[in-house]
C-alpha cells in the first residue's frame, strides 16, 4: 500500500525442495563428515584397502547423517512456528493526517 518492504520475520532454513540438499552441504562442511565418507568410498571400491567390512563406514554415517537431518527438520520447524507466531502479532501504526493510532497485523 506505502511501497516499503515487508516488515515479515523469516529465521527458517530450508524449504521443503531444498531441505536435503542444503542439509547435506551443511555437513559435508565438517571435517570429519567429509573424512568418514572418503573412507567409505575406497572401502565400496574393489581394490580391498580395509580389513573391514566395505560397509563399515557407510552404514554409520548415513545414520549420523540421518539423526542430524531430522534434528534440523524439527529446529527448523520450530522456528518456522514461532516466526509465524510473531508474524501474526498486531501493532500499532500511525497513519498520516489520523490522530490516533489504528491497530494493524504485523
């Protein structure tokens, strides 16, 4: 209506197209997520570098990698309701050439 921007709080992450592949770059920034997963590829390889299992390192780090992303699903879904909460909230605004305050939403 005035032409300024938006005055909506968005603190919320991912989205529901971006949610994975956003999680995952945010953790392959970790050292040893990058590390446990270079092991797990020569070991997936056929050139028997590991007395172990080829397995032996995939399995865990996909469920570390699991576990994390459901926990920034639930954070990010916290934070996805509060800021609605705080979107809904009314204020008040002064208008020009009003005398008085008109309560709007946020």
């Amino acid at each position: 209506q005035y032409g300024f921007c938006s005055s909506l709080v968005t603190t919320t992450k991912y989205t529901w197209w971006n949610l994975i592949p956003k999680n995952l770059f945010e953790q392959l920034q970790r050292v040893a997520n990058v590390w446990f997963l270079i092991v797990s590829i020569f070991q997936l390889l056929p050139l028997n570098l590991s007395p172990t299992s080829s397995w032996a390192t995939i399995v865990p780090l996909s469920i570390i990698l699991c576990i994390t992303l459901v926990k920034d699903t639930i954070e990010d879904h916290k934070r996805r309701r509060s800021d609605k909460q705080v979107n809904e909230r009314y204020c008040e605004i002064v208008e020009e050439h009003v005398p008085q305050t008109v309560k709007m939403r946020w």
